[in-house]
C-alpha cells in the first residue's frame, strides 16, 4: 500500500499487488480498515494467482479501482492463452484478464500528478520475446523524497538480464535505496549482475516459511548491499528483512528525505 500523508489526512491510496494470507486480504483492509471504496491506483506486477487472488474480494466489497497498471505489451486474450498452458483459469485470473481489455485507455489522473509527490517509474521485458508470466512482470520504481524503492515482481534472471540492456533502466537503478527480492527471494530471482548499478541499502522479501531450497537467498543478498537500516521498532540495524520473520514492514518517508522502518514483530 502507498499513500500520502498530509495535515494528517492520508490522500489517494495506491497498491502494488492484491495477495493474501489466510488471515488477512486487502479489500477487507481497504474497506473496513481504511473506510475507503475507492482504490485510485492498482499495480499488478506479475499475472500469477498470488500476485492477483483478491481481485474477485475487490468487487464482492465494491471496491471501484479507478486505475489499473501492468505490462502493457499483452492482451488480455494473450495472456488467456499463457494462462491455460497451466490449467483452467480461476476466478480471479478471469478478472484480470477480462480488465486488461477494459483499462486500456489513456489515464486521466496519472499517477504521478496526483499521490502527493509520489512517483512510480515503471519497465517490463514485451510479449511474446517474452512468454513467461514472471519475466513480463512490470517493474515498479517508487520514488519519494529522493528515497527510491524497486519492485521488480516476479523477473528472474533473463528477464533482468534483458532489462539491464537497456541504459535507462540501469540509470534508474542509480541511488536506489530498498530493494523488494524478485520472486519473493527465490534463487531464480536472484541476478548478481544488477549489483553492478546498485547498491541497496536493504533489500526486503516478502516470503512465508521456507519450503524450498530456492528461498534460501538471504546470505546473497546481504552479500551485495550496502549499510543496511535501523529498524525503530528494534532498535536493530538490517540489512535483509523478511515478512517471515519481521511481519508486516511499514517505510515512513519525510519531506526532507529521512525515512523510518517499523516491522510487526520485535524479534
């Protein structure tokens, strides 16, 4: 979630993703812990069912969603046809892929006009070059402040490879400050090469337990970033942080570019 706050009033409301957990899901947040009906920006990074499966929860709470961003390289048939190589679509996958071919005119209130000095600068590898759902993720640089944080979806290693050919995209890695680890920090998301244009000061991976070997990249990104942070709800200073252990991870971002990390859990 992002959001400006101002005069103690928070103002339009944006979201990279719309995952959930067993306990918890983000139009249920929206409308009853924000007491908002209107979700003004959605990002979705990546056309996988956890980067998308409370599309379906959105409506059922009426929820508007005024704007939808994502690779715009596919069609929503496109990706119907990516999507059935695997099976059936759900529910929620039909969302998307019927609301790419109804958000496809231009945007009347662009991102960057209107979230209060919060901007997202976004890159994605085109279809069909690209056919696999996570290397077509859309890559999300958010910036506020001078404080710039990068969501790259799903990319795994050509995906990033195809994108660091190209000198905007490793310009705007330039000054980076948080990293968000690509595939929730499986290995496969993991590019030693973009270490080569950046140096994060902490990267943070939104994870669950571990089931699999591929999760086990915390030592290779601590490998290659920089000073790490202060953690106020610790009083630690980190460098790789993850929803596993830390919960949720809020970054409160000044006007005259400090920053604050608060986690969930105090461990």
């Amino acid at each position: 979630m992002l959001t400006h706050h101002h005069d103690g009033r928070d103002g339009r409301i944006a979201m990279i993703d719309s995952g959930s957990t067993v306990g918890w899901n983000p139009s249920n947040c929206i409308r009853n812990g924000l007491g908002r009906s209107t979700l003004d920006y959605l990002f979705i990074t990546n056309a996988d069912q956890d980067h998308m499966d409370d599309l379906q929860g959105l409506r059922d709470q009426n929820i508007a969603v005024t704007t939808l961003l994502r690779n715009p390289s596919y069609t929503g048939e496109d990706m119907r046809r990516l999507k059935r190589q695997s099976g059936p679509l759900t529910n929620d996958a039909q969302r998307y892929t019927s609301a790419c071919e109804v958000y496809n005119q231009p945007v009347t209130e662009p991102f960057n006009a209107y979230m209060g000095g919060i901007t997202a600068t976004t890159f994605w590898n085109n279809y069909p070059a690209f056919q696999s759902t996570n290397d077509l993720s859309l890559v999300i640089f958010i910036q506020y402040a001078g404080v710039k944080i990068l969501f790259p979806g799903d990319l795994e290693k050509p995906g990033w490879r195809a994108l660091l050919q190209r000198p905007d995209f490793c310009a705007e890695l330039h000054n980076l400050d948080f990293l968000v680890a690509s595939h929730h920090g499986r290995e496969n998301g993991f590019c030693p090469e973009l270490f080569n244009y950046c140096r994060p000061d902490a990267v943070i991976i939104s994870d669950k337990p571990i089931e699999h070997e591929t999760q086990q990249t915390v030592p290779d990104y601590r490998a290659v970033i920089g000073r790490g942070i202060p953690v106020r709800t610790t009083n630690k200073r980190r460098h790789v942080l993850t929803t596993r252990r830390d919960g949720w991870i809020q970054i409160t971002v000044f006007d005259n570019g400090w920053y604050a990390f608060d986690t969930e859990k105090r461990g």
